[in-house]
C-alpha cells in the first residue's frame, strides 16, 4: 500500500474523533493526533481499535504506547500487515 | 447565612412528555405514558408494561454530538442531560464549550444506578477476554457519578459536581442537598435532578421481588393504579427530572424568572427498626419526617394546600395516606389535596422523586392539580381516613401557596420537601 492511500485511510479513521477539522484537511506525515488533531487523549484508544479493525490486525501494548502521530501510526501498520 | 432558595428552571424527560410543554400537557391532561413493553415480553417478565421516555436520535442530537453518541448505551444518563440541559437553558443560564467554569454553580444529580446496558456490554467483553477492546467510552457511561459529570462538562459547573443515591428518596434528596448548599452561602446556583435507565436489568429485580403488576400487560394506561382498590404492584418506569435551585439574591440579580420557593424539608431513616425493613417504611420515621419538614419550613401542617405523594400502587398506599394524616394531624374533609404522579409515569425509581417534583412545581407556579387516573375505585382503608374529594380525579385549576413533597427508598429512607409559590 502506497503512503498516500495509508494516509486517506488513516484520516479516515480519525475523522470523527478530530475536533481540529482544518488540521485534518491538511494530514500528513507529520501530523500529531493530539495536538495537531486535538483528539481527546482518551480517545486515542478508540482509534486504535478502529484501525486494528480497518487493516484486521492486531496492535501490541507497546506499539500502541507510541501510535500519537501519523508517521508512527502508518509504520505499525506496515510493520503488522508485513508480518501477516 | 440563610439565604432564600427558588426554583429557577425545569426539566424533564418522563415517559409522558420529554420536554416541560409536553409534560404540562400530559399532567393537565392524564395522559399515561405506560406503554406494553415487547422486550419485557420476550424475557417472560411478570409486567410486561413499562414507562419510558420517547428520544428519537433527532433528539439525542441536541444534547450529544455524533462523537459522543458513538458507543454511547446508557439511556439513564441520556434523560438526565436532557432534564438537567433543558433546565439549565429554562433558566437561562449559559451553556456550551465556550462558557468558562462556573464557580457559583454546581449540581448534585442523583442516579440509582448508572449505564447498566453499557456496563452488561463491557461485562461480556471482559469475560470474553476482550478487555482490550473496550475502548474509551465504559467509564465515563458507568461510574455512579456519569450523570453529573456529563452535565458538569455540557454547562460549565464548577462548584460541586456530585451525584446521590438514597433510592427512590434520590429525587427528593439531590433537592434538599442543594437546597442546603445555597442556603449555607456554599453555592448561588445548583442544578438538582436525579434519573433512573430504563430497561430489564434495571426492573428485572422489582419483577423478581414480585412489587410489580402483572395484572395489566393487556391494558397498559390502567396498569398503574395508585390509591385503588385493584392496585396490584407498581408499574417500573424510568427518566428525569432537573431543577435549578438558586439564591433569592442571585435570581433577582439576573431577573430570572421564578416558579416557586424551597422552603426546606427533612430526610431521615427508619433505621430499619420496628416496622421498618429494608424494602418497608418504618412509620414512626416516616411521620417524623414530615413534622420535621413542616418545622424545618416554618409553617404549620394546617397551612399545607395539597401534597405530591410518593404513592406507588402496592399495597403500602394505604399505610402512606395514614402516615400523612397522622404527621399533619388531619382527615377527612380538613385533608390537604393529594395526588400521585406514578398513575400516570409509573415509579421512575431514583428519577421518580424529581420528576414529581418538577410536576409539584409546575402546579404551584401555574395554579392547578394534575387529575389522579385509574383510581375510579379508591381503596376503602384510604377513603377511611380521607375524603374522596381531596384526591381530585378530574384537572382542577385552584391558587396553590404550599405543596409538600415526600419520597421514600429502599433501605427505609424518607425525604420530605416543602414549596412555596413565590409572591
């Protein structure tokens, strides 16, 4: 999966949960979910779930610990859809 | 300090009318909001009927957002955000994330129990090791306190935010709590309320404890029969009711407008002694409750015009009109008027209390009693003690100046509250 379809995903997925709806406009890369998002912390765990659910994979506790930002985000992801 | 308390917004989300302009209108009216229940039917529930409040998601809309109303299973918090904004907003006070904190106003929103569909959710998620796939949203939808803090949140309160439970006294209670906290000078404004969810795993117990009728799945409206001769059980029902207390001083100042005063009132416990059990009241505790609100008041029982009675339809009625004519030291035709709001609603359980009390007010400020239904055949023990023209069966439009309230719990507990309409 190219970067540029991972990213539309992923925005996808954060939309309902982004209260910075310009922010969300211009995702990328480097965009961070909360204070670039402003995503409520606790909704972080919200979002992992649905993109475990999005890509059908599963998200360790330590990966999830450092899934705040786009760029960690799409590299979890390409590491656990590798490893299927 | 002492300050004077009023009434200064109302809201309700009861299985008869959500919203103050439908629920005047139902009271005024009788219209019964007990409708058959297929759920209760398909779990072979004893009583199968039930009340509830109507809230299409259109309506949901307005008090959550899209985000919030993701996951979101926990209708006992969705009536008291209703009942407690709408209250808020009656009184025209502001709302909204871009209000800053409040100091001066809290609330204490009372809740038997809270999300107890969210929580069955998680409960099989957990035992299914699923807990990782919680997510965010079972906390905040099953602490005790969710309700009060959503509403804190949504109207920016910053004094004490709290919630209370006493069962079905939990109404009555969150009012004399907040009553007290303006009165001692603590707070101006306190948004006072309790709710009950709705749903089998909130009544299944009453239906297991064999309280509830089972006498009317087929008639609904006539199910819940306060006060009659054919009462069988109470009919469960569910919702809210929110009040805005306020400081006489900080009414005036904003040019608020006023339903009515709070005097004051009492709660006490029977202790479980004597008559008294913990599903029974104990007599003595509960007349004692009464005088001590009348006193706690400063007027006499001879100046009551009408009472709002706890009055569930079980066999207890009777035994409750005695308690009431024993504590006011009156019968017959020198009665106060009486009525109760479950013939209509059902028992709202921890919301019921509150609900009739925005009903209480509502006939103070508007001058009316709401008609008691379904009680064309009134228990002979009850018309024993008191004259069947002080239970009004038709609406009738009379200057109210005192109404006392009185709700009673599960554990023998007992709250009594004394309005005024203010002048």
């Amino acid at each position: 999966m190219d970067k540029e379809t991972l990213i539309a995903q992923l925005k996808e997925i954060v939309k309902p949960y982004a209260k910075n709806q310009e922010a969300l406009l211009n995702i990328n890369e480097n965009t961070d979910f909360v204070n670039d998002l402003k995503i409520n912390s606790a909704n972080l765990v919200d979002v992992i779930l649905d993109v475990e659910e999005q890509f059908n994979i599963v998200i360790d506790n330590e990966s999830m610990e450092r899934m705040l930002d786009v760029k960690s985000a799409m590299e979890i992801i390409e590491a656990k859809l590798a490893a299927k | 300090m002492n300050k004077r308390v009023v009434v200064t917004g109302l809201g309700v989300a009861a299985p008869n009318g959500v919203g103050i302009p439908a629920f005047t209108e139902a009271i005024k009216t009788g219209t019964s909001g007990i409708r058959h229940d297929a759920g209760l039917a398909a779990l072979q529930f004893s009583c199968q009927i039930a009340g509830k409040p109507e809230v299409p998601e259109s309506l949901q809309l307005q008090y959550l957002d899209p985000l919030e109303l993701r996951n979101f299973n926990s209708n006992g918090i969705l009536y008291g955000l209703i009942a407690g904004m709408d209250a808020w907003k009656d009184a025209q006070l502001p709302a909204g994330a871009g209000v800053p904190p409040d100091w001066d106003s809290g609330t204490i929103f009372g809740a038997g129990s809270a999300g107890v569909d969210k929580l069955r959710e998680a409960i099989y998620k957990v035992d299914d090791m699923q807990v990782r796939r919680l997510g965010s949203t079972v906390v905040p939808q099953t602490m005790a306190s969710g309700i009060s803090a959503w509403l804190g949140g949504k109207l920016a309160l910053a004094n004490q935010v709290t919630t209370n439970s006493s069962a079905c006294a939990t109404g009555a209670e969150s009012v004399l709590m907040a009553y007290d906290r303006i009165r001692y000078g603590h707070a101006k404004r306190m948004l006072a309320g309790s709710t009950s969810d709705a749903g089998p795993y909130i009544w299944g117990g009453f239906d297991g404890l064999k309280v509830c009728t089972f006498k009317h799945n087929d008639n609904p409206a006539a199910g819940s029969r306060p006060m009659s001769a054919s009462a069988s059980g109470f009919v469960p029902g569910s919702g809210a009711g929110a009040l805005v207390l306020e400081s006489l001083d900080s009414a005036l100042e904003r040019g608020a407008a006023i339903y009515a005063e709070v005097l004051g009132g009492h709660m006490n416990s029977g202790a479980q002694r004597g008559d008294g059990s913990m599903t029974a009241p104990n007599s003595t505790a509960v007349q004692r409750c009464i005088r001590e609100a009348i006193k706690a008041a400063g007027v006499t029982p001879e100046e009551i015009d009408a009472i709002n009675g706890h009055l569930t339809a079980t066999g207890k009625d009777a035994l409750e009109i005695e308690n009431w004519s024993i504590a006011l030291g009156r019968k017959g035709k020198d009665f106060p008027y009486i009525n109760a709001l479950k013939c209509m609603i059902g028992h709202c359980l921890s919301g019921s209390g509150s609900i009739e009390l925005v009903a209480a007010v509502l006939q103070l400020h508007e001058g009316f009693l709401f008609p008691n239904i379904n009680c064309e055949d009134l228990h002979p023990d009850i018309t024993a003690i008191i004259d069947p023209e002080k239970i009004p069966q038709q609406l009738l439009y009379k200057d109210l100046n005192l109404i006392a309230k009185a709700s009673f719990g599960f554990g023998d507990v007992n709250a009594c509250v004394i309005l005024k309409k203010y002048k």
